[in-house]
C-alpha cells in the first residue's frame, strides 16, 4: 500500500459552458519518507494536486489515500484538523503572519498540535536562532522561507507540501533552502513533496513525477539522488 | 455595451456588499441629516396650511365694554381687515352623565377661526353643541351635556339653553396645543372648548371680535411679524376711536336717563310730602281735644282725693276708738278676775296662819316635856360614873399591889409555883373585873355622851320652834296689809266699768256716719272711672294715629333716601366712575398654541443641529476607508490600465461611477425617505401636545443640494483622492502586490508583567488591534458614536419617565384634588372628608387648602403658577418638599414668605432669599413675594404660602375650597372616593391625579418611538460599521487567514482570530462613547427644554448595561456573518501566488 495514492482524481472547474479540467484522472502513488518533486509546465496542475493532497481543496472526482486513509471523503471539519496534524505547508510566497516574530511564527504552528519538535531547535536547525525575535518585514527572503519551512515543520508533520519554495529566491539562497529540506527528508524521514518547474531539481528527488495537461505522465524513482550541492543549474 | 462599462457593473454585483455599505451609510446620513433638518420646516409648513386654510385670527380685539353690530361693521372698514366677527365666549361647568367638565363655550364664527369637523356634524339648533376633539372622543356624539347648577347666577342667564347636545367634535385653530386655559369657573382650569350657534348665549354685547386679514405670509416668518406690528398700531387707533364713539353715545345716553329719573324723583317726593303734612294737623286738633278732657277729669278726681282723705282720717278714728273700748273691757275683765283671785288667796292665807299657832304651841309643849326628862336621865348617869370610877380606882389599886406580888413572888425563888399561880389567877381575876368595870364606865360614859346629844337636839328644836313664831309673826302682817288692797282695786273696778259703757255708745254713732260717706265716695269714683275710659280710648285712638304717622314719615324717608342711594346717588356715582374704556389688540403671539408651536419647533431644530453632523462625519469616515481599500484591493488592476496606456481619468472613472453611483442612489433614497420618515415620526411625538393636523412635508431644493454635495464629496471625492494618489506610482509598483503592513511592537509588550501572562493568540489579538491604524479608528468612532445614541436614546427615556411619577410620588401626594362649592368652610369640608374616610373603614389622611392661579414673565415666557394656600401644620406629608439646591426636606413655608418650584426660580433667576414678582387678577396687579426656598419640582409652576401670607399679598381673603385627599391605599380606589365625595357633597370639581399620570404614561408611550427610531438608528450605523469593517479587515489579511486555515486552525479558531479583535475594539469604542453618550444626552435634554417641565436629567446605570449589551448585540451579528465569509474563503485561491 503506497503511502500516498491518488486514484482517478479529477479537479474541473466549471464556468458557464465551459470545463477546465484541472486534473484529468490523475493516479499516482509516493511512499514514505521519500523526497518527491513534481515537475510540469505552467497551467499543468502542480499547484492543484498539491492543494488537493494537502486538504486545501476539494476533488471533484477519484479518490486519495493517505496511510490507507481517504482523506478525499473528508468533510470541511475534518480536512481541517487532517491539515492540522498531518500536513505542514511551503508556500512559494512564505505566507508569514506579518504581525508576529520569526520565533512567534513558527510557535504559532507549534500550539497547534500536542507534541510539537521545540521551537527553538527548530530555529537554531533552520540557522535563525540570532533573527527569532525580527518580523518578517525584517527578514530577508531565503530568511522567511526558512521561517515559514521551521513553521511547517514546528507541527511535525507527516507530510511537507512545498509549492516552488525556492521560486522566488535567488540561486544561493534556493539551494540552502532546498538543501534544508533534503535533510530533512533524510533524517526526519518526513515525505517532502516540492513543485518546482525546474527539471535541473529532479535529480536530488527520490521520486519524480511529471504532470502534463492535468495527468501524470511519468512516475519514476530515482535510485540515487544527488545532493544538492552538486547539482547547478 | 462598451467592455469598460461592463467593468463598472461587474465589479459592483461583484462587490455588492461593499456597494451596499456606501449607499446604506450615505443614505442614512443624508435621511438623518435631511430629514431631521427639514423637521422643523415640515412643522412650520404644516403649521402655515393649518393657520391659513382654517382662518387663525390676526388679531384678536378686546375692550371693555365688548364690541356690538356697529362696531363690528366699522372695523371691517379698517385697513388691512379682511373680515371682522364678533364672538361671545361663556365658560360653564357641563354635566355629562356624572362627570362634570369645566368648558368654555365660544360662538361659532364663519369668516374667521373656522372649525374643522373631525366627527358628526355642525349644530344646527341653538340648544346642539360640537366639542373639542382633542379632548374628547366621537363617543361623546349624541351625549347631552347639561348646565350646572354649580355655575354662577351670570352663567346661567347667559347660556340659553340649558342642556346641549353633542352633534359633532371640531378642532379649532385657537387651540393649536394641547393647553385651554384657566378661569374662574369650576376647577379654575378648562378641560376643552366647544362650539355653539350665536343663539346658544345671550350676550348684549359681543366679548371680543376676531379679525383676519388673509396675508398670505408665513407663519412666524419675519415678514409676518414686521407687518402685524404695523398692523397692531393701525388696529389699536382704530379700535380705540370706535370703542370711544360708542362710549361717548352711551354715556350721553345714560346722564339724560339719569336727570329724567331726578325729576320724577323730585315730583314724587313733593307729594309725599304735602300728603304728610295734612295728616299731622289732623292729629294735633285731636290731642288738644284730648288733653282738655283729661284736665277735667284730673280736677275731679282730686276732689275726690280730699273726700276720700277726709273718709279715711274718720275711719281711723273710728279704729282707733274701737281699740280703744276693747282695751278698756279687757282691762276691766282682766281686773275682774284679778280680784276674784285675790279674795280666794286671801282666805287661804287666812286658814294657814290659824293652823299654823296650834302647831307652835303644841310644838313647845313637847320640848318643854322632853327637855325635864332629859335632866333626870343626866343626873343618873353621872352618878354612875362617879361610881365606877372610884371602883375602878380601888380595884386597879389592887390590882397593882397584887402585881407587884407576884413580881417579887417571881423573883423570889423560894416562893411556891402554886402559890404564884393562885396569885396570877387572883390577879387575872381581878384584872377581869377591872374589865368589866371599865366597861361599864365606857358604858356609862357612853351613855353620858347620848345624853349630852339629845340635850343638843332638843336645843335645836327649840330654836327652830322659835323661827317658827317669828314667821307666823310676818305672814300675819302680810295678810292685813293685802287684804286692805283688796278692798281698795274692787272700788276702782267698778268706775271703770260706768266709763266704758258711755264710750261704746259714742263710738257706734261715729260709725254710722262713717258708712254713709264712703258709699258717696264710691259712686263719684265709678263717674270719673268712666269718663276716664272715654279719654284713653281717645287716646289710643291719637295714638294709633300718630303711629300711622310716624311710620309714613319713615316711610317716606326711607324710601326718599333709598330711591336717592339706589338710582339717583348711584347712578351719579356709576356716572363718575365710569372710566374710559379701554382697548386691546392681541395678536397671535399672545395665542398659547401658537407661540408653544414656534417654540417646540425650534427645539426640533436644535437637536436637529448635532445628529446630521455625527452621521455625515461617520458616513464621511465609513466611505474613505471603503473607497480606499476598494483602490488599493484593486492598483494591481489599476497598474496593468496604466502600463496599457489608459489615461488617469479613464481609469479613475471608474471608480468614480462606482462610488458615485452608490451615492446618489444613497442620496436621492435618503432623503427621499429621510424627509418624510423623520418628521412624520417627530410629529406623531409632538401630536401628543398638538396634533391638530397631518404633517406637510417641507422639500427645499437647497437642501437636497446641499446633502447631495456632501456625499459626493464623501465618496467620489475621497475616491478620486486616493485614486490619485495610488496613481501617482509607476505601473510596475501597482502591479506588485502591496507589502503589508509591517509587524510593530505596541505598548503592551512593555508591560511584561501582563505580557508574559497573556496566551500567544492573545497576544496576536492586542498586535493586531493596533496594526491597522486607520481601522481601528474607524471602529472606535463607530462604535463610540452607537454606544453614545444608545446611551442618548435610554438616557432620554429615563430622564423623562419618571418625571409623572416624581412629581406624584414625591412632591404631590395627594391623589384627589376636589374643589368645593363656595358654600363650605374649612370645618364643612374636613366633615366631608371625615364622613367619607368614615364610609370606607378608612383614615385617610387629607388638608384642606385653597387653589388660586396667577401668572408669572419671568425669562420672556408667559407662564401660569399655581397656587397653594394651606396651612403648614396642615398639609404635612401631604406635599414632599426637597430644597432643590441641597436635597434637605423643607417644611412649608412661614408665614410672610413662599416657596416656589424649582423652574420658576429657575426662569426669573431667583434663590433663597430673593423676591419673585407675580402678577394676579383681572386688573393684572403686581404682587411681590419673598421666596423662602426653592423646592424640587418636575411639572408646571407651583407657589406655596401660608393663609397670612396670601391674605396679606393678594388681598384675598383665605377662603379654603379644595380638599387634597392622600390615599396610598390599593383597596379604595380615588375614582370611588371622589364619586362619593361628587354624590354627597356639592363640588364644583374633582381632579384625580392618577388622570395625570395616565395620561402622561401615553405621552411615555409616545416617546418609544423616539427611543426606537434612536435604537434603530443606532443599529444601523453599528451594522454598518461593523459589516464594513470586518469586509475591509479580511479582505485586507486574506492571505494571513487563508494561512491560517491552511495551518489546520478550525473553524472556530480562524473566527476568534479576527473576532477576538473586534471585541477589544468594541469595548475601547463602547468606552469611549461613555462620554460621548453623556455629552450628547446632556444637549440633547438642554434642547427638548420644556418650559412647564423639569426633566430628570440622569442616566439610568441599568442604560449603560443597555448600551453595551446592544453594542455587543450588533457586533457579535455582525461577527456572525464574518465567519461565513471566512469560511468561504478559498485556501487555494486567496494564496495563489502571482503568476
């Protein structure tokens, strides 16, 4: 049983007379503890699937597993509290609370769940132990990323959706980024999902799943990922 | 349609809430600022069709001798007049069924102060009568309202028939408001008016005439004013000189009747008088005759006094010579016996003295016998006593010898016992004869002894004998001497006896005459008796005569002097006094309605004044930060118009038409419904007091202009504003999403001590109240600007509620006014109340007092005071009174001073210590009172004295008529406790205070409106702040709250995140209105001032709770729909990175 499923997972949105199928009976699986990037072309369905499998958003088709669970039967209620103790979320924007601390960002995840991973050590893992108590407004890009991955972590997820993390990020801070999220996945063993529309990232995932036109194309395991300080782009 | 325009309309069914916010605020701050504006020109206006469709006087004249027919026709040719009538008015105590009402009755007139027929018909006979319809209800249609007997002997003659019967119910533009008036009649207050055909009252002369000019200006206007001044001084001259012309005519009238009448009152005297004058010569002939009469009569009879004093002085004699005779014969009797007596004595005297010589002289021969005996006897014994004596000499010799014996015999030893014994045996026998021998002796000695006794004895009698002798020697004598006296009275006797005899033959010859002169006398005495009866009756007869006399000449007198007093005297008299009358001109600013109406239309205005600018700034506020966040939400769309070359105007016209479409809808709505709903709502407020017709609204062009320019300016103009400004930035900026607004460290934080202690989404919550600054204040202001309307809206409802209640709970007690006829005095009217407390088991407590009205300027303002007069002691407990200045209890004033309500002071600036002037009666004196202290009161203007002190400053005698009845009681109702007292006693009314406080409690009724039309206003702005802001806040932190939900925060956790910040920003608002609500509250009482009322300007801390449970209400419905919407909002599409 893959640790994540998805079987004949449809997404349409309807305007008027017009469909957009989003997802197009999309199956897919990943398994534990793997690093998993999803590339595809713009307007492909990333995002959509990612919402999707993040509880964010509803199918209107299929049906997805996680742990063998359905979480697309869930009701509003549940897939709340399903992302709550599930899922940690990277957005390509940060998304932080602007009215509260680096440190206080990340607590604010923490309190949400019962046995949180201590905020502080969290800090110190992303390397802003010294910026804990500067607001967002404060801090640099790669800085709120790193915010923002302490925060998704803080939850200690089962499961970390990254959206282009790194898309708004030069080249050295993206690397550091995804460099953090790598190890995670090793020694966390926490299945880490990132989009990104840059194929040159396949190559440090366990898995890569390419998405076309609302399918999955390609489904392929990567046997020996690459760190990502070796890989250029 | 152009694809631009397509923007327009798509954008706002998009972001139709937002829309609705702008228009919703608009169109209440124009509705509230129009509308409220244009109240007080929708009650003029109102007022301007009433006073002119129905004819309202201009003027209306008085003098004092009333007008007639002629003088009505000369002022209709004065200038200016359009029509002229003449009225009567008659205020009278009609009876319906049981109620007694005091109305005044007018006549109808038709050319000026017409009716309006609100029910049934006008009278068409004398004796029907239409009523005021304020007052009254179409139930009173086809009730007969009959005469008092109670009213004056006047009122009666005047009002001809004495039962009406009611046809219809008007209204009469002289009565705008709810007040009728005072008068002397009844209460001495008018419960309503009527209206009666010219016939119904019988008047000489018309009281006062009406005059309406039909000028076609506005009520109260300037121009109004300006011309009734100018026409006020024509009027007056002309109605002085008609009034003169009259006056002179019948003054001239009146001299000539009152000559005629003294010469016939000369002519008639005349006559009496001559009339008099014979009959006193009549009289005194007869007493001339009379009186001769008399004389002769006098003369005879005292002649026959001196027959009679001679006829006495005989009898007299006579009597005295019959006692005489009989003394005499009783002395000769008396002597008669006397010497019978003495014959008997004396021959008594004479046996005694012979008895008594035998008795000597046997007497002496006994002594002589008795006395020799005794000499023998003598002689014996004393030979005995010789005898013995010697013996007893020998023996008691002897016996000492032998004594002596036998003492040497004892002391010689040698002599025999026996013979010693023979001697002592010897001795002691001749002792025992010596014994015996001087018994003997004592014997003869005693013996001796008797002897010697009866020798005395017989001494004795032998003296008495001799007295004996000598006492007969005496008594002889006597009887020798009496014996010749004897002899000698006997003689004496017998010639008295011969004179006596002579003397009683002379006496019967005197009596004889004696008899015969008195029978003479007697007839004379009968002859002049009877002529003297001839004469009295004579007399009686002049008497009578004379008193016949005397009483026509008082007659004639008093009637003289009586016709003089009565006609001629007072005619001249009433001619001199009569004083030129006088005349005055009243306009319609003496009119009570019509000045109460100008007046509670400006307050209208004053509150007016505050509440539009409130809302406007709130709109103002509200359509800012609207308009502004739509631009801002929307420079991304703005930018890429730029970047494809749309000039600025282009672009900004857009939203111009948004926000100015969402105006004018707002505008035109508002003040479409503004200008009608709230003076229609204000109006119906203000029926209670007048509601004499249906409220014409007022439209003025300039203020629709005027509201039509301010919510432009709120919403394009502020619109353009920003629009500008967000353009003044490149595309490229616009483009990009706005940085939001930056995390900052707020105050709090600084307070670790409370810092440390708050839970994190606490904290969050106190960081992000003061994030957004703009929003913060505008949800400070909106609800501070709410909690002060809703504290304002219960704050005027408390300060007026319990102003009814105060008064009669506090001030006036009492629960039963009754006023009495003028019949009873104090004792009768405590009597009526005892007798009735007695009827129901009960002791009620009740004063008695008197009830007068004056009037009182003070402040520019004409106001009626009322008056009571009572005695302190009295009416203890019955009336409340709190000083108004310190809050301690007051006792009723002393005398020489009053206490006045707190108002009137108020209005004529007076304290403690000051004099307040009032002005009384028909001749509008000036009385002058010193105020003791001022007293806590709430409704109309009251006075309070002593007896003496009204006694002494009216001039009025303390004349008590009113019957104040305290009952506190719910088992007696004060309905059946004045019914009795009506049936029982003659009353001319009775006020039951629970009338009052009902009727009040209506007008309280009236006032919800106020306080819902004020709630709900509130409501609205609260709401639409509210559901403003809270669309603004999340459509501001969409991304922050779709992150949240993405993080897993529930439903629930998402809603407190936002909500926790609207409660802080609640209760800051709600805390901030506090102040503001007092402030508001406090001019919101000052305008609404009425002059007759003290409100209790308070607020009930119950309203506070109020406030903020409603305050709290509106957010929390308003937090209810922000949760759907953030429930609704899309994770995946509010994060959606830009792409």
């Amino acid at each position: 049983m893959p640790y994540i499923e998805f079987r004949d997972v449809s997404k349409v949105y309807k305007t008027g007379s017009i469909d957009l199928r989003a997802l197009d009976g999309l199956d897919l699986y990943i398994e534990k503890g793997e690093l998993c990037v999803i590339v595809g072309q713009s307007g492909a369905g990333k995002t959509t699937l990612l919402n999707i499998l993040g509880g964010m958003d509803t199918l209107t088709s299929g049906s997805i597993y996680l742990e063998g669970r359905e979480i697309s039967k869930l009701k509003t209620g549940e897939l709340a509290r399903f992302r709550r103790e599930n899922v940690g979320f990277v957005f390509q924007f940060y998304n932080l609370i602007p009215n509260l601390t680096a440190y206080e960002n990340v607590e604010m995840a923490a309190q949400l769940v019962k046995d949180p991973i201590d905020c502080d050590l969290l800090m110190n893992e992303v390397g802003l132990a010294a910026r804990k108590s500067n607001f967002p407004a404060q801090l640099s890009g790669g800085e709120q990323q790193r915010v923002a991955i302490a925060r998704a972590i803080a939850k200690n997820p089962k499961l970390l959706l990254c959206d282009e993390p790194t898309g708004a990020l030069d080249y050295q801070t993206g690397k550091s980024i995804l460099k953090l999220l790598q190890s995670l996945s090793v020694t966390k063993g926490m299945t880490v999902v990132i989009i990104t529309h840059n194929s040159a990232l396949t190559a440090m995932a366990d898995r890569v799943i390419t998405l076309k036109n609302g399918t999955v194309t390609s489904n392929l395991v990567n046997l020996n990922p690459v760190n990502i300080d070796e890989i250029e782009w | 349609m152009s694809s631009y325009w397509k923007t327009v309309f798509r954008t706002i069914r998009e972001s139709l809430p937002r829309f609705l916010a702008i228009f919703a605020i608009i169109a209440l701050g124009v509705g509230f600022f129009a509308g409220l504006k244009m109240t007080s020109p929708s009650f003029y206006k109102t007022a301007d069709r009433y006073t002119e469709e129905y004819r309202l006087y201009d003027f209306k004249l008085l003098s004092t001798i009333g007008f007639d027919d002629d003088d009505i026709e000369s002022l209709s040719k004065v200038q200016g007049v359009q029509s002229v009538e003449g009225a009567v008015y008659q205020d009278a105590i009609l009876l319906c069924g049981d109620t007694s009402s005091t109305v005044r009755i007018h006549t109808i007139t038709s050319t000026v102060n017409q009716l309006e027929l609100t029910a049934g018909r006008m009278p068409q006979s004398p004796d029907e009568i239409v009523i005021d319809g304020y007052k009254n209800d179409a139930g009173m249609i086809g009730k007969t309202l009959t005469l008092s007997q109670e009213n004056t002997a006047e009122c009666i003659d005047t009002v001809r028939p004495h039962e009406f019967t009611v046809v219809g119910l008007v209204r009469s533009p002289m009565y705008m408001n709810f007040q009728r008036g005072t008068t002397d009649a009844g209460s001495g207050a008018i419960d309503y008016y009527a209206y009666v055909q010219k016939d119904s009252l019988d008047a000489d002369y018309y009281t006062e005439a009406y005059v309406y000019c039909n000028t076609g200006l506005f009520i109260y206007s300037d121009e109004y004013k300006d011309w009734a001044a100018k026409e006020q001084d024509i009027l007056e001259a002309a109605v002085k000189d008609i009034i003169d012309v009259r006056f002179d005519s019948v003054m001239d009238d009146s001299s000539q009747e009152l000559s005629d009448g003294i010469d016939e009152f000369n002519e008639q005297r005349e006559d009496a008088y001559s009339e008099l004058e014979d009959a006193r010569e009549t009289l005194e002939t007869a007493y001339g005759d009379i009186t001769d009469s008399q004389r002769q009569i006098d003369d005879g009879r005292a002649q026959l006094e001196d027959a009679g004093d001679e006829l006495e002085a005989a009898r007299v004699r006579l009597e005295e010579t019959d006692n005489q005779l009989k003394s005499t014969k009783a002395t000769l009797d008396s002597a008669s016996s006397q010497l019978d007596s003495t014959e008997s004595q004396l021959e008594a005297a004479k046996a005694q003295l012979d008895s008594t010589v035998a008795q000597l002289s046997s007497g002496q021969s006994a002594i002589d016998d008795a006395r020799s005996q005794l000499e023998a006897a003598r002689t014996q014994t004393d030979g005995a006593i010789a005898a013995l004596n010697d013996s007893i000499t020998g023996l008691s010799g002897k016996i000492a010898e032998l004594g002596a014996e036998i003492d040497a015999a004892d002391a010689d030893p040698s002599a025999l016992p026996a013979d010693t014994d023979a001697m002592k045996a010897n001795l002691a026998q001749l002792q025992l004869q010596l014994q015996s021998l001087e018994d003997n002796l004592n014997t003869a000695k005693a013996g001796q002894q008797e002897l010697a006794a009866q020798q005395s004895a017989l001494d004795d009698s032998q003296s008495t004998l001799d007295s004996g002798k000598a006492a007969y020697e005496d008594a002889l004598a006597q009887y020798n001497s009496g014996s010749a006296r004897y002899s000698a009275a006997k003689a004496a006797y017998e010639s008295g006896l011969a004179q006596y005899s002579s003397g009683l033959e002379q006496y019967n010859e005197g009596l004889d005459a004696y008899n015969s002169g008195v029978a003479e006398y007697n007839q004379n005495a009968a002859e002049l008796d009877s002529a003297q009866d001839k004469v009295d009756s004579a007399f009686k007869d002049y008497y009578d005569g004379r008193h016949d006399y005397f009483a026509g000449v008082c007659k004639y007198e008093t009637e003289i002097s009586e016709a003089f007093r009565m006609n001629i005297a007072y005619g001249c008299q009433q001619l001199d006094n009569i004083e030129r009358p006088d005349t005055y001109v009243l306009g319609r600013d003496k009119n009570v309605g019509y000045v109460c109406f100008d007046n509670d239309a400006k307050i209208v205005d004053g509150v007016a004044s505050v509440f539009p600018v409130f809302f406007f700034a709130i709109a103002a506020l509200v359509c800012s930060t609207t308009m502004s966040r739509m631009v801002a939400d929307e420079r991304g769309h703005i930018g890429t118009m730029r970047a494809l070359g749309f000039s600025e105007s282009a672009i900004i016209m857009k939203y111009v038409v948004y926000s100015g479409a969402a105006s004018v809808l707002g505008c035109v709505l508002g003040y479409i419904g503004g200008i009608k709903l709230f003076p229609w709502v204000i109006w119906e407020v203000y029926a209670m007091m007048y509601g004499f017709a249906d409220i014409s609204f007022a439209n003025e062009a300039w203020m629709f202009i005027m509201s039509f320019a301010i919510s432009l300016v709120c919403t394009v103009g502020v619109t353009v504003v920003t629009c500008v400004t967000e353009l003044n930035g490149m595309p490229a900026e616009l483009i990009r999403p706005k940085t939001p607004a930056a995390g900052k460290r707020i105050l709090l934080e600084r307070i670790t001590f409370i810092w440390k202690r708050m839970k994190f989404l606490y904290k969050v919550s106190a960081r992000n109240v003061f994030r957004f600054k703009k929003r913060m204040m505008m949800m400070i202001v909106g609800i501070a600007g709410c909690t002060a309307l809703l504290i304002t809206a219960f704050g005027l409802y408390d300060s007026i509620c319990n102003v009814v209640g105060n008064q009669y709970d506090r001030i006036m007690k009492f629960d039963i006014d009754c006023t009495f006829a003028g019949s009873y005095n104090a004792e009768g009217i405590k009597e009526a109340a005892n007798e009735a407390n007695h009827n129901y088991g009960k002791d009620f407590r009740y004063a008695v007092a008197e009830y007068d009205t004056a009037h009182n300027d003070g402040g520019g303002f004409i106001r009626d005071v009322g008056i009571y007069v009572a005695d302190g002691s009295d009416v203890e407990g019955i009336f409340g009174l709190e000083n108004f200045y310190t809050g301690d209890s007051e006792k009723w004033p002393a005398d020489g001073e009053v206490a006045i309500s707190s108002k009137l002071a108020e209005k004529n600036n007076v304290r403690a210590g000051d004099n307040i002037t009032l002005t009384y009666g028909d001749d509008s004196r000036q009385i002058v009172l010193r105020v003791a202290y001022v007293f806590k009161n709430y409704t109309y203007h009251y006075c309070f004295m002593t007896p003496a002190t009204y006694e002494a400053a009216f001039g009025q005698s303390y004349d008590p008529s009113d019957l104040l009845v305290m009952m506190n009681d719910s088992t007696v109702s004060p309905y059946d406790y004045a019914r009795y007292l009506t049936n029982n006693y003659n009353l001319k009314s009775c006020i039951i205070t629970n009338d009052e406080r009902e009727s009040f409690s209506a007008t309280m009724e009236k006032m919800n409106y106020v306080i819902i039309l004020v709630v709900s206003c509130a409501a609205a702005l609260a709401f639409i702040v509210l559901f403003n802001l809270n669309n603004i806040n999340i459509t501001e932190r969409i991304r922050e709250i779709a992150t949240l939900k993405v993080m897993g925060f529930y439903r629930k956790e998402t809603g407190s995140y936002v909500f926790r910040e609207n409660v802080i920003l609640v209760l800051l608002g709600y805390l901030t209105g506090i102040p503001l609500g007092f402030a508001l509250h406090r001019f919101v009482m000052s305008q609404i001032e009425m002059d007759m009322v003290i409100y209790d300007v308070r607020i009930a801390p119950q309203s506070f709770a109020y406030a903020l449970v409603l305050v709290l209400l509106f957010s929390a419905i308003a937090d209810m729909a922000m949760h759907r919407r953030i429930d609704r909002i899309d994770m995946a599409e509010s994060l959606k990175s830009i792409e």
